[in-house]
C-alpha cells in the first residue's frame, strides 16, 4: 500500500484506489489528489482491509481483476461489513459483469479505459449520495432534513438512515438509497426507468442498462415482507415502477 499523496492533507475526503496495476493507481492518485481528495492506493484484497480497518475511505475504486481474491468477493466482504461508497473500475465490458457488480453492491460501474472527467463526475455523484458534504469545497447540495415515513418505515436523508417499522436500521449501498429516495418523493406516480436512472445516476440509460431493474430488486429483499410478492415497490407493465404507501414528513 502506498502512502496518500501529501497534497490531500487535513480534512479532505479520503478515496481508495484498488488496482494491481501501479500506473493506473498512480494516475488516479496524482488526477483525484489534484481535485482536493486524499487518496490511498492499493493493490490486493488484504491491503484494502487493512486500510478500513485503520482509515476508512469514503469511497472505494475497485478493479475486478486482481490477484488473489477477486474483486466481486472483496465487494460483497465490503458490503457486508462496511459502510462506504463503491465504484468498479474494471477492463470487463460485458453486460453479465455489470449487472453481477450491481448486484454485489456496487454503487456505479466504469469500464477502462476510461475520461478522467467522467470518472471524477461518478465519484461526486456517488459522494453526494453517501452525504451531501462529502465532496471537496463543498460542492455538493444540502440534503433535505425531514425525515420521509411511509407504512411505518423512516427514510432520512440527512443522517442516511432507513429504519424498519421495530426502529431497527436497515443498511442500504448509497444507490439504493438515493433510489428509494427518489420513489418516496415522487409516491403514487408511476416513474420510467430512464426517469429513475437520471434522478439517481444524472445519466441516460445505455443499450443493456439494467441499474434500476437490479436496484429495486435488493430494495425489495429489503423492505419488502415478501420481495415476490411487492406491496410498497410494484412494478407497472411497460412503464416503470410505482411506490405505493402515502408518504409523510417526519
């Protein structure tokens, strides 16, 4: 593991870098560092548990390739025991790959070779969904503060915090959240996938674009009693998903 870049001092947030390969490390740490982000990089499974255990990252870039354990496995420990966002950042193109790292948990999915523009586009857009302050200078948006009650459930955006109807808290990956989010203020209207996908990714939905079919699945794993049988997240032939219990301010 190679030290942070000594530009990303003090408060700035920290991201982690997981590629075996040094040069792309490297080039993220000195791009992402230059934008006000302290930056760990890493190359192996045990590197990165090492780095959560001591320092935990804000946000983890995860290349699928890598000795050792794989990155799908090192995604799902990640999800299991770590609250942080997720990006792959992987070579494999393929749809399957995409889908299979949603599915682990993964908050976005980019493939190489990639813009560094856009990359760091994803990572603000992952942040802000984690928190609306961590990002450098401040650049996110507030999030709202109420909390938002449907069917004895609490979504609140502030503190990033589902709560079942016992108050128990229900951990969510930030796209899930940001997902849920969007349905509950916008309950009793059905909403397209491409409207879902832009209110929660800000990008339009590409040729096998399955994010928001995969995202309301783990939903319903989630919040719903019987996720084959939907009564909060229901789907409408053709037209996209409805959320339908009233929804109040708390």
């Amino acid at each position: 593991m190679e030290a942070p870049s000594a530009r990303n001092a003090g408060n700035a947030v920290h991201l982690a870098v997981l590629d075996d390969e040094v040069e792309i490390t490297r080039l993220l740490a000195n791009y992402l560092g230059g934008k006000g982000f302290r930056v760990s990089q890493l190359h192996s499974g045990p590197t990165l548990f090492d780095l959560l255990a001591a320092d935990p990252p804000a946000l983890v870039l995860l290349d699928l390739g890598l000795p050792g354990e794989d990155g799908f496995s090192i995604a799902r420990r990640l999800r299991e025991h770590w609250r942080c966002g997720l990006i792959i950042v992987s070579g494999q193109h393929d749809a399957v790959d995409k889908v299979a790292g949603l599915e682990v948990g993964a908050d976005d999915y980019v493939t190489k070779p990639f813009e560094l523009r856009e990359l760091l586009a994803r990572v603000k857009a992952v942040l802000r969904r984690i928190s609306p302050d961590a990002t450098p200078n401040g650049a996110a948006g507030g999030a709202a503060r109420q909390a938002l009650l449907f069917a004895g459930w609490s979504l609140d955006a502030a503190a990033h915090r589902l709560t079942d109807p016992d108050g128990r808290e229900v951990p969510l990956t930030a796209g899930e959240f940001q997902l849920l989010h969007v349905l509950a203020r916008h309950a009793g209207r059905v909403l397209s996938r491409d409207f879902l996908l832009e209110h929660t990714h800000g990008r339009e939905p590409g040729p096998f674009e399955r994010t928001i079919d995969v995202q309301i699945g783990r939903l319903r794993r989630k919040i719903e009693a019987d996720a084959g049988e939907p009564r909060i997240i229901k789907s409408v032939r053709g037209a996209g998903y409805l959320f339908v219990p009233p929804v109040s301010n708390g």
